[in-house]
C-alpha cells in the first residue's frame, strides 16, 4: 500500500471506529491477524477489540477525536 492509503486507513479508523462506534469498519481495516499494542489494553486481537470499542464507545461517545497531524513513512502511521 501507498503512505496516502495507509493514511486513509487511519483516518478511517479514527472517524468510523472512534468518532462513530462502527464495528464493521474493524473488519473493514483491520487484518485477520491484526494485534493491538496499546498499553494496558486487554485486547490482543479483531475479534476481541470489538466488544472494547463498544464499551469505551459508550463511555465516550460525546467525545470527538480530530486528528491533529498525521506522519506516515512506507507502512508505518502516526496519529495527533
């Protein structure tokens, strides 16, 4: 994938997943062997970050995240 389609992806994730609760965007963007590595999260896998979208979603969904910056070099992105 280019850097612009990685970029995407992000953007993606942070308007669909985190601004709209949408689990079907995590089959959308996330591969099936997708590993999360935030920091404490309880979630190692697709499957099993869907119900913790859902939980922090309903916690949080007054909350808007806008990307501030976003720096992507060959396969890797950073989301502000």
């Amino acid at each position: 994938m280019s850097v612009e389609e990685n970029k995407a992806i992000a953007r993606r994730w942070n308007d669909e997943i985190w601004s709209k609760g949408s689990l079907a965007a995590i089959d959308e963007l996330f591969a099936t062997d997708f590993v999360s590595h935030y920091p404490g999260e309880p979630t190692p896998d697709r499957e099993s970050y869907k119900p913790w979208v859902t939980m922090n979603f309903a916690a949080f969904a007054a909350v808007h995240c806008t990307i501030e910056d976003i720096v992507a070099e060959r396969d890797k992105v950073a989301v502000r």
